[in-house]
C-alpha cells in the first residue's frame, strides 16, 4: 500500500515521524510519503483539505503522530473515500492527547490514555507511543521470521536491540515535549541522551557543531533550550518538513544547508 505518515508539526511529531520513516527504511519498504501541517495556516490536527491531498496522491493507509484523537468527524469522512484508482482508505491514529467522549471511528488507534487501554504507562508523548508500535512490529517480524512463518520471509533481519538507535528521536521528544520524567518516561530520557551523545545522524552532528556544542556531555538541558527551539522553529519561520529532512537526511550537502 501506498502510506502517508501525517505528524504533528513541534518537536515531539517530527520526530516521531522520523521514527517511523526510519522504521520503513530499515524494511526495505519505500512506497511512503509525510505530510506534516502548517502550524499558520491548518494547525494542530488532521484537516480535511489535507487529507483531500493525501488521498488523492493515492495513499490508501494513513498513520498519524502525535495527533488524531479528536477527529471524530474526519475519520469518519475517510472511511467513505477512494483513491483515484478506486482504492479505499484505512486511519490508524497513534497519539497521546487525551481522548474525548466519542472516539473516532477508524482502524485502530494506539493511544494508551483510552478509558480500555491496559497499558501501564498513561504519559507517554507522541513519539514514545509510535516508538512503542515499533517495537511490537520488530517483534512481530523477528518471531515470524524465527517461527518460518511464509509471510516474514521477505523481511530483512532485524537484529535484536536495532531499534535502541531510534531512542535519540524519542528522548528528544520526551524532553522536548515536558511530559512527566517519571516510570518510561525516564528511561526515553535518559537512554535517548546516551544515543544523542553519539547520534550518527548528519544533520544533528552538524546542528551540534554549528551551536559549539559537545554531544558527549550533553545535558537536558541543552536539549530544551538549545534543539528544542530550533526544530519547532522551523515550523514557526518556514515549514516544519525543513526539521523533519534535517533529522532524517543522510546527505552531507543537504544537511548543511537546512542547519
């Protein structure tokens, strides 16, 4: 299928989205593309224009970031949808906020704040509940894999522990986005500070150098006042994907010209 990953536009949803695209690179699975709305002109949330677009680029599976919960209507509407080729179209809703009355009617929503969800830890940010779906998918595919089960057998091997490296994104998230630094909340802290001090991504290093800063005594701190404010920036000034390619290129070129 053809997939859009819609995040929130601030310092937890582009990372999480960052995430998420890192997932689909690791499996070898290209057919997806991001959309992340203007915080000016469409705002928080899941818009009916901007899914007017998604669809018709032909995306018949749209996961969101850090938002959807509320878009009881929206969903609803999606459901009734087909691509230009008369495909149609599924809703998964990864988010955090707290839900409402009436949840939207979609394909599945992870958000551990629902009224049934068993989840132990209830605080988790954006990116953490994608991280979270991460790991039962490398799970899923490992276990399928070692089970000989046919489906699986196209998957590249995951390797135990791989998605650890994904915990820079989710640390940066977690600070950045002030929830509670307490239970899991904590561990992200505090393991994605140990991956950020040694981050191989160009665009970070390249953001560190720039701001004379040295990854390897990274603090909280200068994560809240030194790169939180720069990646929501891009957002406020220009256009949130500039922070989202910053975080997620792997060209030394373009990652100096978005620093």
């Amino acid at each position: 299928e053809k997939i859009c990953i819609y995040s929130d536009f601030d310092a937890d949803g582009i990372p999480g989205a960052v995430v998420l695209h890192d997932f689909f690179k690791k499996i070898s699975y290209s057919n997806t593309f991001h959309y992340i709305p203007d915080r000016h002109i469409e705002g928080f949330g899941i818009h009916r224009p901007a899914l007017e677009k998604i669809i018709a680029q032909g995306a018949t599976l749209i996961i969101s970031i850090d938002c959807g919960i509320a878009e009881v209507e929206n969903s609803t509407w999606v459901k009734t949808r087909k691509t230009p080729e008369g495909l149609g179209v599924d809703l998964i809703i990864t988010d955090h906020h707290t839900p409402g009355a009436v949840l939207p009617d979609t394909f599945a929503i992870i958000n551990p704040k629902q009224s049934d969800c068993q989840y132990p830890e209830k605080m988790l940010c954006g990116s953490g509940v994608i991280y979270k779906v991460i790991q039962a998918l490398c799970q899923t595919i490992r276990d399928g894999q070692k089970s000989g089960i046919e489906n699986f057998a196209n998957f590249p091997e995951i390797k135990e522990g791989w998605e650890k490296w994904l915990l820079d994104m989710v640390g940066l998230a977690t600070l950045s986005d002030m929830v509670p630094l307490r239970g899991e909340n904590r561990i992200f802290a505090y393991f994605g500070l140990t991956v950020l001090r040694k981050t191989p991504r160009l665009g970070l290093i390249k953001l560190f150098k720039s701001l004379k800063m040295n990854p390897a005594h990274m603090t909280e701190e200068d994560i809240a006042f030194m790169i939180t404010p720069r990646i929501n920036a891009a957002s406020r000034m220009a256009s949130p994907m500039d922070a989202f390619h910053l975080l997620s290129t792997t060209d030394d070129a373009e990652a100096d010209r978005l620093v």
